[in-house]
C-alpha cells in the first residue's frame, strides 16, 4: 500500500510539474504577446506610432513612398510604406512626388 501511495506521488509530481510550467509558460506567453499587440498596435514597420500618423493627417499632409515617387492622402498604405516621410502636397508636388490614384 505504501508503495502504491509512493508510486502514486511520484507520477503526480512528475506528470503536475511540467503542467505547472506549461501554464506559468503560457501565461508568459500571452503576457508577451499582449505587450506585442500594444507595441505593433501604436507603432508600425518604421516606428512611426498611430498618435504621429493621425497627427500628420489632421494637419493635412500626405505620406511620401520614397520608393515608388507616390504621395498618399489616406488609405492603407498612409504612413505605412518602408521607405517615406510625411509632408505637405505642395512640397510633394514640387519635389516631383505624383498623387496616388487610389486612396
């Protein structure tokens, strides 16, 4: 009977241990996952945050795809691009940027 009591604590120990760690494991996880989602919540690829992007378009300027020479005045792709800036439309204008034709 001891034995069996011994055997029985024995494959509680071991088979509650590694349950114990998976859902210290898990709430970690979903701890880091969370602070993820804020981050990639209020900053995107560039490090520009949601407050800097909707700041720039309250002001009414527009997002620059440095690569591609297209200015965007919303839409998707508005702060969003690997490589751009904001500024106004005239300057983008001047600079020789081109409008895109859908936003």
């Amino acid at each position: 009977m001891k034995r069996f009591l011994l055997v029985c604590l024995s494959l509680a120990l071991c088979l509650g241990a590694p349950l114990v760690n998976s859902q210290d494991t898990s709430s970690q996880s979903q701890a880091a996952a969370t602070a993820t989602a804020k981050n990639s919540s209020t900053k995107n690829a560039r490090g520009i945050s949601d407050s800097e992007i909707a700041a720039a378009k309250a002001s009414h300027k527009v997002w620059v795809n440095l690569d591609t020479g297209i200015y965007h005045k919303g839409g998707p792709w508005y702060g969003k691009t690997k490589n751009g800036k904001f500024m106004t439309a005239d300057d983008a204008k001047k600079a020789g940027y081109k409008p895109a034709k859908r936003d």
